[in-house]
C-alpha cells in the first residue's frame, strides 16, 4: 500500500502546483487570490507603505485588524481600534482625504473587499481618474442608476453629470457587510505622438460575485477624479472624503485576457 499512497500524494502535489485557469470573468467561490497565481497585495498587513494621502487637511486613514458596524445605535457609522492590521479605515469620522497608491499601473485586474454603513458613499479609482461607484443601494426597487453601488460613474461637464453606465443588476449587500469588486480594466492607448488613440475601458465588473459591468468604454475621466492627464499608467484612489468606508484584501495583477469557455 506504501507505493499507491505515494502516487497520489504525487499527484495531488502535481495538481496544487498547476492550478486551473480561471479567468473567465465569473466568479469561482473564494476569492481570486486564494484561486490563482499572480497576485499581488497592495496592503501589507501591518501599516499604510505604499499609500499617500491626496488632497489638503490631514490623512486620518488607519489600519486594524477588525471593524465594528452598530445597526441600531450608529448605522451611518464604522468604528476600530487603530492597530497593525490588514484592514484600513477612513478615520474615526469617516471623512478624510483620498488614498493613492505610490505605485503606477497600467492594464489591471483588481479585486478588493469593502465595507460601508447605511447610506454609505465611496469609490475606486482605477488610474485615479475612472470610477466604480460605492454606494448603499441595497433593498433599493428603483431602476439602477449611475451614482448606485457597481456603476461606472458619470463625467461631469458644464456642472451637469454625462455618460457613465449604470450596474444591470443590484448586487448591493446590507450594510454593516464585506462586499467585493473584481475588475477587469484596460488602460487607455497612445500613438506615438502622445495622442490618446483608444479610450480606457472596464472589460468587467463583477460585484459580490456577479457580472455588473461588461464591456464600458471611457471616453475621459469621471467626475471628483485625481488631478492628473489621462496615460498608460497611474495609480489606484479610494475615496475618503463621503463617509465611513473600510477596504482590506486588495490585490492587483495584469491584466490577462479573459478565457471564453
């Protein structure tokens, strides 16, 4: 019985070392970096390196190992105790500056789990300068609009809201809940000149799980977005400055084209 139980445990070792692909733009049950090779965490469990506030006043973002959601005494709120953690807050009033990476990237998928209280508001910023909305749209019956939880936000021209792409479907949780983004995002390309020769896009949006957004073409940045050009590479923002939001398990690898099954 020695050599059988050999083979197989070869062969599950075989099998943990191939893992399947799965890029599909369809979600797989446990998180994707728990699934497949190649990621990379843009926290790093212990302090915000690698991160920098954007704006004037004072960065309040902290990290934690936990978060508190009170339902009845504070639903508007999120409360933790500053520590060495994998989970970040935006400060004890849930208003502060935004947060940018230190980093640039340039076609990416990301994914990353986040938590907002009732009425929540938030955002991210891929290259700093195009939105998917955070917003508390849960038990809402009215049709999904951009400014809900999973659009790509409006542009905003002339103090008036253009374009964006509302969420097909309402995907929202209840709050006080982690909930999730996996994004499939291709940045903008230019020719030779410097001249914008393809708009950005999202390829996908998935949230908590199911398909949002397919296929959004960018013709410029969104509105409240970083003051900085359009380009092949910048950075990733998360809003700060609506309300109380907590983001932890953000990972980033390039992008890779999705497999058609």
């Amino acid at each position: 019985m020695r050599f059988p139980l050999l083979a197989l445990l070869a062969a599950l070792s075989l099998v943990a070392q191939n893992r399947p692909e799965l890029n599909d733009g369809e979600a797989h049950g446990d998180a994707p970096y728990l699934l497949e090779d190649g990621w990379t965490p843009l926290l790093n469990g212990r302090d915000l390196s690698g991160w920098h506030g954007d704006g004037p006043g004072r960065n309040d973002w902290f990290t934690t190992t936990g978060i508190r959601w009170e339902r009845l005494l504070g639903p508007t709120r999120l409360s933790a105790l500053p520590a060495p953690g994998g989970t970040i807050l935006n400060g004890p009033q849930g208003r502060t500056v935004n947060l940018v990476t230190a980093q640039s990237f340039g076609d990416v998928e990301l994914y990353l789990e986040f938590m907002i209280g009732k009425g929540g508001n938030s955002g991210v910023y891929l290259h700093g300068l195009y939105e998917v909305q955070i917003f508390d749209s849960f038990g809402s019956v009215e049709p999904m609009k951009t400014s809900d939880g999973g659009a790509i936000y409006h542009r905003w021209i002339e103090n008036k809201g253009v374009g964006g792409s509302a969420p097909s479907r309402n995907a929202s949780r209840r709050p006080g809940e982690w909930q999730s983004y996996q994004i499939w995002f291709r940045a903008p390309r230019f020719d030779s000149l410097g001249k914008k020769a393809e708009n950005a896009r999202f390829v996908r949006v998935l949230y908590n799980g199911l398909s949002v957004q397919d296929k959004v073409e960018l013709e410029g940045p969104t509105r409240a977005h970083l003051n900085l050009p359009e380009a092949a590479v910048n950075p990733i923002m998360l809003q700060g400055d609506h309300g109380a939001v907590a983001f932890r398990s953000i990972y980033i690898r390039p992008l890779r084209p999705i497999i058609n099954r």
